[in-house]
C-alpha cells in the first residue's frame, strides 16, 4: 500500500509540513424555524456544543436558493467571537492537565493511507477554527472534508457524545477498539476518540499519532484527568472497507 503524502495535497497551500489552505470556508447551519408574519429567518448552529444565534433576511435566504430546513451559510466571524477566541487563548496560556496545543502534525507511523487521509482533514480543520466548546463541529467537519459521511447531517445533532449512537450503527464503516487509558495518547493517527461523563457534553477527537486529539482545535488528549475518574472513553478506528481515491484525494467506502 502507497503511503500518503502532502504531495498528494498539491492544490492546498502546505508549509512546514502542515495542511492548510488559504481559502475560509464558511460555517454551515441549519434554518430550524420562521415566524410566517416575520421577515427573519433564524439560524443557530446544528451542536448545541455552540451557542450561536445568526440571523438572515428571509427575502436573501430565498434569493440564495435556500429553503426552511435546508442547510445555510452564516460567515466565519460569527463563529469566530470573542468569547471561542478567549477561552481558546485561556486554555493554551494557563490549561492544565487538559490543555490546548499547537498541533505536531500527522504521524505516518502505524497509520494506513487512510488513516492518514482523515488526520490530515482534522488537521486542517482544528489550524482554521482553533476554539474550543465546538469538538463535535470540529470532527463532523473532517470527517466531511474526507468524505467519510456525505452531509454534515448525516450524524445525530446535539453534543459529542450524541456521536456514539452514529459510529455504533455503521460497524461496517467504523471498528470499536479496546485500548488502555496509559495508551491512548499512543494512539496511531486517524483513530477517534470519544469521552463522556455522565450528564456532560462530552469530548471527541481525531489522534494524530503524536499523542494529540484534533477537533475544534487540538489538544494533549488530557480530558479524562481533566474531568476525573467517572470519565470514560471509547474508540473508533476505520474499517477495510474504506478506500483513498487519489484522483479526489477522499475516501470512499466499498460496499
């Protein structure tokens, strides 16, 4: 088997041995309600994980093809507050046992060229969005990007942990592994990892194989210290049945 390459990524701008692109992508939303005598439509993130309230003009959601219940665009800079950019800088300057990092990059290592193809995905998305509070967005993402589901809604809206449902359900596409919690930052990349703690929103990611989850933004894979000793895990790595194309450089499932 062909190990992937950056290479194979020559229509993105790619420096440092990092993935990115020049290009911001907008955030996607879902138009979930409109008052008939109003002439708003009201928009709000599909993860409860974000708190963002967007609005648009009826009559320009029209002229921009888009109907009720249809997936709409809302721009970078409401995503990107104050608020997501501060807890960000917090975490990174003054986190402790769970903390935000800059990211290492893909470790080839033990990793399949698919494998490599998601961790790459999630690299890139966790460089543009870098917050925290929207993990769950942050893999939907790249799991998007990668072609691994085909519409952001594909996976169950609400919270990271609400993600489990989904991969407990396509065991032809997702294999669960059993892995000790002293060697989950051992991880290869492409492997994701999802936490939970009772009644909590929850964690997930995407290894990279140096030890770090990508989401949102990326991290020391710290969360279960961080959230003491009632927090569990479980991970998800990808089946045989997922093949790279490397004419789209996505990933394709073979039935």
């Amino acid at each position: 088997m062909v190990k992937i390459s950056l290479d194979n990524y020559s229509d993105s701008q790619v420096s440092d041995k990092r993935f990115s692109v020049s290009k911001k992508e907008p955030v996607k939303t879902v138009i979930f309600t409109c008052v008939p005598s109003s002439t708003r439509v009201y928009t709000k993130a599909i993860d409860a994980e974000i708190r963002i309230e967007a609005a648009l003009e009826l009559r320009n959601a029209h002229n921009h093809g888009v109907k009720i219940g249809d997936i709409a665009e809302i721009p970078d800079s409401v995503l990107y507050n104050p608020i997501y950019k501060s807890s960000y800088a917090y975490l990174k300057l003054f986190g402790g046992k769970f903390k935000v990092e800059d990211c290492k990059g893909v470790n080839n290592k033990n990793a399949s060229t698919e494998d490599i193809c998601l961790s790459l995905y999630a690299e890139r998305v966790a460089d543009k969005m870098e917050n925290v509070g929207a993990c769950y967005t942050g893999v939907k993402k790249a799991l998007l990007s990668a072609g691994i589901i085909n519409n952001y809604d594909d996976m169950p809206r609400g919270e990271a942990k609400d993600s489990i449902s989904y991969f407990e359900s396509h065991p032809e596409k997702f294999k669960k592994i059993f892995v000790k919690k002293e060697n989950l930052k051992n991880l290869p990349a492409g492997r994701i990892v999802v936490f939970t703690n009772k009644d909590d929103a929850g964690h997930i990611v995407i290894t990279n194989g140096y030890g770090q989850g990508m989401s949102s933004s990326t991290d020391n894979m710290g969360w279960l210290d961080y959230k003491g000793k009632e927090a569990q895990y479980v991970v998800y790595e990808l089946t045989d049945g997922w093949k790279y194309n490397v004419h789209t450089k996505k990933l394709e499932f073979c039935d």
